[in-house]
C-alpha cells in the first residue's frame, strides 16, 4: 500500500478531512490532495511532517508496520525493570504479572 493510500485510509478511520489536515500542515488544500491522489510525491519532509501532526510514525506511512502509534519512551528506571523481568523466571514473571493486576483492580476500585 502506497503512502497516499495508507494515509486517505487513516485520515478515513478517524474521521479527519484533508482540508484540516492541509490547515494543520500550513500547506494549501490543492497540493495535498495531489499528495493524496498519487499525482504528486511525498517529500521525505513533509512525510515527517504528516506524522508529527497525526501523532503517528513514518514508519507507518511508509508501510513498515501496521501499528501507526510510536513506540512507549521509557526512563532509564522503567528499562531497567524490564530487563530485570525478562531475566527472571516464567513462575516469578507470572507472579510479577499477577500483582500488577491486582494492583491495578485496587486503584480502580478507589477510583471508581
């Protein structure tokens, strides 16, 4: 799937026009739609550009992967408790798994 495709595809999904999306991008409606139809190319820039604006990855548009969101920044803390939880075994990973829910079910009740 070609970039113009992907993006009329996700600009679909989520209900937003391209002449918002041009307003956002400060770029006249005319040529994004000569992006959107295929009778222009994309220059890398404005490609950037697009998924800085929809919050979405480069990746994406140009069809590397499925999933449009950008990876989860982590600290330097939470990385290091990931590779501490990897190298633990499947019965403490699973114990580890089950309190974290549990965790989760307590502050929702105090939530709720």
């Amino acid at each position: 799937m070609s970039i113009h495709e992907r993006l009329r595809e996700y600009l679909g999904d989520r209900d937003i026009h391209q002449k918002e999306l041009a307003a956002a991008l400060d770029i006249p409606k005319t040529t994004l739609s000569g992006y959107m139809t295929g009778k222009r190319q994309f220059p890398h820039e404005m490609v950037k550009k697009i998924a800085k604006e929809l919050e979405i990855t480069t990746d994406y548009l140009y069809g590397l992967t499925e999933d449009p969101k950008p990876p989860i920044a982590l600290s330097r803390a939470e990385r290091g408790l990931i590779e501490t939880y990897r190298s633990l075994s499947r019965e403490q990973r699973e114990l580890i798994s089950q309190t974290i829910r549990l965790m989760g079910e307590q502050n929702n009740r105090r939530e709720g």
